[in-house]
C-alpha cells in the first residue's frame, strides 16, 4: 500500500463519500458522526469497552449488523490529535492477519473517533490479570498461539513495512484477541515510523512501565530490539500470568525478569507456569518460551533476537514437526523453592542472562 500522510487522509475524507473506497488503494471507510452515534447509543456509558490513554472505546453495531468497536478521543490536545494521527495513518497503512484491523474513522469538529473491527474475546489482560482470568479459557496451546501470532505481526511491522514501524507499546492490553482468539495487536498512537538505514533514534519515552527496555527507558533510545524487549515481557506474562512489576510487602518493586530468573538457575520451569493451567502444558515448550523470553530481554540491544528470528524460533518449538503435548504434568515439587529465594541471588537485570547465553538462535 503506498504511503498516505494523514493531511492526505483528511483532505481525502472531504471528497465524495463512497460506501467502501473499493476503488481506492486502501481499504477504510470513511463514517459520518451520526452513523457513529447511532451505532453506539450516543456513546453510551453500558456500550463502554474500555478505556486507555487516549480515551474511551465503545462497542457499537452499524446500520448493516456490523460489530464495531470506537474508540473516542477524550480531550483535544497537541498531543491527543498527534497519536489519532499516528494511529490512523500507521494503521491504515497495514494489513496482517496478527494487526488490529482499521475500518475507518471520523475527524469533525472536536471530534477525533477511530473506528475498529470489533474483538469479541477482549485483551490479554483481561484473560491474565482482569475480569475473565479465573475462567482460564486461555488453555496453553491457546497461549502457544498467541504468542506466535502478536510475533509474527511485529516482524511484518519490523521488517515488512517500508518505512519499518515500531509499535513502542507492547503490552498485554495491547493485544487483543478475535472470536478464534487470535492475537491481534493494537494500539499504534505510540508508534514510530523508522526509514530504511536508520538503526535507532533517539525519542521521548513512551509506552508502559515494566515493559520498556532499559536502553529506552533510561536515555531514549528506540530501535526494533525495544519492541522485542516488551515481548520478551508479554511472552513471560502470559506463560505465568504475573504482572510485570510487582508490588511485594513492604513497596518493593520486582520485575518479571527478577521473578523468572532463579528459577530458570535452579532449571525447575514447572513453576513458571500459570497455576490455573493446573499442569496442563507441554513442558519441553514452557522451557524453549522461558529460554526465548530471556533472550528477548536480554540488557543489551545487540544481543536480543529480531522479531523475524523470535518467529522462527517459535515455529520450531511449536511447528508441524513438533506437537504441542497439553499433558496433564504434576508439577514436580522436588526443590524447596519459595517465591522470595529470588532474594539471595541479589539479581539485576543487566547480571543474570547465563540464560539468555545459552540460547543461541542467532
Ligand atoms: N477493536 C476492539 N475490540 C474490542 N475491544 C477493544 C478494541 N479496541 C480497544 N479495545 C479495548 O479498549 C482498550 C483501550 O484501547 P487502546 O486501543 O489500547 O486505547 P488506548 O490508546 O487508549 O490505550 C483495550 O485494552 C481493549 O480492552
Ligand atoms: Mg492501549
């Protein structure tokens, strides 16, 4: 698809409108607010989805039966109207099996609203950490697939798209799921479009406490490998279903990473994973996805995979020649291990990947 600036999109909006712009290079539709309105109840708090940075999403269904979902922008800002910019102009310019698919979008007045293919089965956080965790429907090959899926979406931002893109705000909020539950990642506002050539520029950081690579975080240095730290997160979090930071007693903040670490040292992985699996994963792949996410979070840039690596990695641990076994396995209790042992091991982590060494996917 060839590149679009937003200026571009606006001024397009203006013309004629077309019911879809089948005969046009891109596949969005451009909404009238009324339509929009109608089709969310007047932005009715019950058809309130969720709620971000940005503003508020809405479900809504239009006049042809279509689910949709809206999401509204809160306040108009500089800021607010320059991540509906980048959303709409990186979104509309692609198309994956594994990215949030844009339908269209309104600009009027005060208001900004970006208009999605609606995701029935909600955000990975949601599954993890919200409402719907304790009904575990994210059984592990289901999790296997999803890993694999926001993987392969990223390597087509990274390394498909001309200018690369690198989404800056990879997290599980960000990662919505379809009726097959599919990953779909979403969420560009934060984005950042990187010529051919450029190895990393230098910004003000954005994106989510936890999830962000030291090098980003401390002086601002984004590249492809900072998106492929917060996966390294994501993949952690969604195989033990803890948070990226943690608040221990006493205000102690311990990262995932602190968390995974001596227990990949002691080699007894059962008890990363998720306890609401109740043992039901595949043991050999929870150790190569372990062994993989420390690899991906390693504090050095240069040594982390890329995303087209990671998804080649993932397809042989989880490929044809390589069944995923959902056996019922105890977890071994064979070491007396507690949650705090971390504690002994003083471990940072710019210290600890004899892990991330041993794996060599290069
Ligand atoms: N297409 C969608 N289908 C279903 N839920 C959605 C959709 N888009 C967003 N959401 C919900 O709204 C939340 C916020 O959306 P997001 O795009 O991340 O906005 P923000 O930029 O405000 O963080 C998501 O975490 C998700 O729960
Ligand atoms: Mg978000």
């Amino acid at each position: 698809m060839p590149w679009k600036c937003f200026c571009c999109i606006i001024s397009e909006e203006e013309q004629p409108k077309t019911s879809l712009n089948k005969n046009r290079d891109y596949p969005w539709e451009s909404y009238t607010l009324k339509e929009l309105l109608h089709a969310t109840n007047n932005f009715h708090q019950d058809n309130k989805i969720g709620e971000g940075g940005f503003g508020s999403v809405y479900w809504g269904r239009t006049s042809k039966g279509v689910e949709i979902a809206v999401k509204r922008l809160k306040a108009m800002s500089a800021k607010a109207e320059m991540e509906f910019a980048v959303e709409v102009e990186v979104l509309g310019r692609v198309r994956h099996k594994n990215l949030l698919g844009l339908r269209g979008f309104y600009v009027g007045g005060e208001e900004r609203l970006i208009v999605y293919d609606f995701m029935p089965n909600h955000s990975l956080i949601t599954h993890l950490h919200g409402h719907l965790a304790a009904d575990c429907l994210l059984d592990w090959s289901r999790r296997m697939n999803i890993i694999i899926g926001a993987a392969e979406g990223l390597a087509y931002l990274h390394h498909e798209e001309n200018p690369h893109i690198i989404h800056r705000d990879i997290k599980a909020s960000n990662v919505l799921l379809d009726n097959e539950f599919e990953a779909k990642v979403a969420d560009f506002g934060f984005a950042k479009l990187v010529p051919e050539g450029v190895t990393h520029l230098t910004t003000r950081v954005k994106g989510t406490l936890g999830y962000l690579a030291p090098e980003y975080a401390m002086w601002g240095k984004v590249s492809e490998s900072c998106d492929v730290y917060s996966f390294g997160i994501l993949v952690l979090e969604i195989i033990s279903a803890k948070k990226p930071i943690e608040k221990l007693a006493g205000g102690v903040k311990r990262d995932i990473v602190q968390w995974v670490t001596p227990y990949v040292q002691k080699g007894i992985f059962n008890h990363i994973a998720d306890p609401k699996l109740k043992g039901k994963f595949d043991r050999q792949q929870l150790e190569s996805m372990v062994m993989l996410a420390m690899k991906c979070t390693d504090s050095s840039p240069e040594n982390r995979p890329s995303m087209v690596e990671v998804v080649e990695w993932l397809k042989g641990i989880t490929g044809p020649g390589r069944r995923t076994k959902e056996m019922s396995e105890k977890v071994i209790e064979d070491e007396e291990f507690t949650d705090t042992d971390y504690e002994e091991f003083g471990i940072r982590q710019s210290n600890l990947r004899m892990a991330g060494d041993r794996l060599k996917i290069r």
